[in-house]
C-alpha cells in the first residue's frame, strides 16, 4: 500500500530538487523518499549512540576500533 504526501517546499529547496533531478535523470519523488530514508535511519542510529555511547564508554569502548576488538 503506497501513501500520497503532499510537501510544501521553501522555493530555494524545490529549485535544488529540480536540479538534482536533472542531473541524476532520478524523478524527484525518489530522490525525496531516498532522503527521508536515510534521514529517518540516521535519527536511528543517534538514538542507539545516545543510549549505548555512555555504556560503551564505561566499559573502555570509545573508538570504532576497541569495539571491533571486543566482538572479533
């Protein structure tokens, strides 16, 4: 089931869509839905960094690095 939407844009916004349009030969709904994607997954993944950030500091975890070290 697909949901219509429709979004009011700032003039400057709609004319970079339009732009990126062109340009990538992409229909500006799916560059729209793309963006909202990953917008939504980054809220995600601040939401687990927010809560597991003050965890994994307490356990000495602070870099990318000694968190591939603790799970490999």
């Amino acid at each position: 089931m697909r949901t219509v939407l429709s979004v009011s844009l700032p003039e400057q916004l709609s004319e970079e869509l339009d732009r990126a349009s062109k340009r990538t030969g992409r229909n500006k709904s799916d560059i729209v839905k793309e963006s909202l994607s990953l917008f939504l997954w980054d809220m995600k993944l601040r939401a687990i960094q927010k809560t597991l950030g003050p965890k994994a500091k307490k356990r000495g975890l602070v870099s990318e690095e000694d968190i591939f070290k603790a799970i490999s």
